[in-house]
C-alpha cells in the first residue's frame, strides 16, 4: 500500500478530481427530462471517458500509471452513474453532482487501498 | 510473427519512442523506483534485458554487470544510447525481435523484462524463444502489468484495453499462465499494486529442448 505523501496525495487527487469532474458535467448535462436508466448509462460512458481524458492529459505523467488509470475510471464510471440516475430524479446543481463525485472518489481511493492491502499480501502463481 | 506484425509493431514503439519519458520518467518510474532497483538487484551472469525502450530502467540496475539490452525500434534505442554508454558496467545494445532472437540457444543465465510482455504480440512464443537462449535452469525476471482475477478492476482493464493497445499495452494479459504455458517453472510471484503490477521470477527447465 503507498504511504509516501507525493504519491498519496496524488491518489487522492486523481480519485477526487476525476469522481469530481465526471459528477460536474454529468449533473450539467443529464437533465430532469432523462429516463433514469439512461441517464445511468450515459453518465457511465461519460464518466469513464472524462476520467481517461483526465488521466492522459495529466495524472498519468505526474503519479502513475496503473495506480492512476483505475481509480480514475472507476472513479468517473461510479459518479457518472450515480449522478446520472440522480439528475433524472431532481434537479441537481453541478456543484452538488460534482461533490457526489468527489465523494464516490475518496470511497473508490479507500476501496482500492484496502484490496492492494489485501492483495500485497497475496502472490500466488495463480493470479493472471 | 509475420513480417507485416513486425512491421506494425516496430511502427508503434517508434512512434511511441518521442513522448516516451515524458509519458513514463516521472510519475510511473518514480513510483515503481524502490521496486524496480530491488527487483534488478538479482541481477547476475549474462544477462539479457529484453525491451530496453529509451533506457529508463538502466539507473536501476546493479554496477559492473554483463547485459545485452534488446528492443524492436530503433527509435527507442536510440534515446536510450546516452544510458547505456554512462552505465558503470558492461551494456550493449542491439535491434531485435524477441519472435527472432539471434542469439545461439543457451547465451544466457538471466533474462530480464520490465512491462515488455504487455506488448509483445505473440507473448507465449516470444517467451519460448528467451526460453531458448537461457542455459537449462537461467531465470526469467519479469516486472510487469497483467490482467486481474479481481472484480471490478478486470472489467476496467478489459474496457481499456482495445484502446490502449493502439498506442501501446494491452491491459489485460494473462502473464503469468503465458509464462507457464511457455514451459517455465514461476519460482515466485510479488505483488507490486493489486494482482496488476506484478514481478514475477521463473526457471527455464533443466532440458531446453524444444
């Protein structure tokens, strides 16, 4: 599990950002009018393409590779689809999507630390 | 692997080879740095380091060492000319598809990949040829990114990978059994994040043949 601060303020940073920007524009573009279904799997796809924008653009070169690219799009594929079966619901401002973003962010970041505790210990032949 | 494959791949390393360090020097070699100089701290004998890309990876390896440093693109090699010649040992490097290894069967005691079989295309055949160049019992060091076993980080890897691989990896290699498959006995498997960055360390059997 990293415990150097650079690299775990960069997790935070890349789990909070794209959770964040993915909530943003879900919750700007998914509108009350949406069927909720679809509202979900638009906001997926669009989370997920947003947080690897993200990723390329910047939090690849600065703090990882495979630990940035899948917080990240887990990160935008879950606050994409909870914010996109959200709008549809209620009107919800962006800065409010964008705050469940961040917050389905920390959740994936803290997740993704606690498998890597439990896989670090695990290696086995098995695996992949 | 056919001419026109290697055409292609040796296409896209080159292509790769110009924004190549920007992409990977600082974040993912700083992060992987304390694994990577333990993991090419085992290096002893003759030893092949297959995929040398622009030489990121030859601040980390041990003083006064025998290596033969290969790559596809003659782009990456290259950039990674200026490493190698301050490399306080012996490094050469040399243009060759791991597919058709020129060296004569059982050149090596060690051979070496850092995220190289994510990219390989015909992985289980590339590792049967560095099976043939390593003497009966040589190690095979591999520091590399696989699929994994874990939901839903396998189903990220799977969604990622038709795209990544047009520019670079695939996300999603079974590694590990490739290795198997290829005929090696896996000694150990390490962890480095999750079940996907990984090293992994195999002998070749005691017969090379075949």
């Amino acid at each position: 599990m990293e415990r150097r601060p650079y690299f775990v303020f960069g997790d935070v940073l890349t789990s909070v950002g794209s959770g964040g920007l993915a909530g943003l524009v879900c919750a700007a573009v998914i509108g009350t009018g949406w069927n909720m279904w679809l509202g979900m799997l638009v906001g997926m796809a669009l989370g997920m393409a947003l947080a690897m924008v993200l990723s390329f653009a910047c939090l690849l070169v600065l703090f990882g590779a495979m630990e940035v690219m899948l917080p990240s799009m887990l990160s935008g594929m879950l606050a994409g689809m909870v914010v996109g079966m959200a709008a549809p619901m209620g009107e919800l401002p962006a800065a409010k999507g964008a705050l469940m973003g961040a917050l389905i962010g920390v959740g994936v970041m803290l997740f993704n630390y606690a498998m890597d505790a439990y896989l670090s210990r695990r290696a086995s032949p098995w695996t992949s | 692997m056919d001419e026109l494959t290697r055409q292609r791949t040796r296409a896209k390393w080159d292509a790769a080879a110009k924004n190549f360090d920007v992409m990977s020097s600082r974040g993912p070699e700083k992060r992987w740095a304390p694994y990577k100089r333990e993991f090419f701290s085992a290096m002893r004998g003759r030893i092949l380091f297959l995929a040398v890309g622009t030489g990121l990876d030859i601040q980390f390896f041990p003083p006064n060492c025998q290596i033969v440093g290969i790559d596809i693109s003659p782009k990456m090699l290259e950039q990674a000319r200026a490493r190698a010649d301050a490399y306080p040992g012996k490094l050469e490097l040399r243009e060759m598809d791991v597919h058709a290894l020129e060296f004569p069967a059982a050149s090596f005691d060690q051979v070496f990949t850092s995220c190289t079989f994510c990219s390989v295309p015909d992985p289980v055949g590339g590792l049967e040829s560095l099976r043939r160049v390593l003497v009966p019992g040589g190690e095979l060091h591999m520091f590399e990114h696989t699929g994994s076993r874990y939901f839903p980080f396998n189903l990220m890897l799977n969604i990622m990978t038709p795209l990544a691989r047009r520019f670079g990896p695939d996300m999603n290699r079974p590694t590990v059994a490739n290795v198997e498959r290829a005929g090696f006995r896996i000694r150990d498997v390490r962890h480095v994040y999750l079940d996907v960055v990984k090293a992994i360390v195999a002998e070749a059997p005691a017969s090379t043949a075949g």
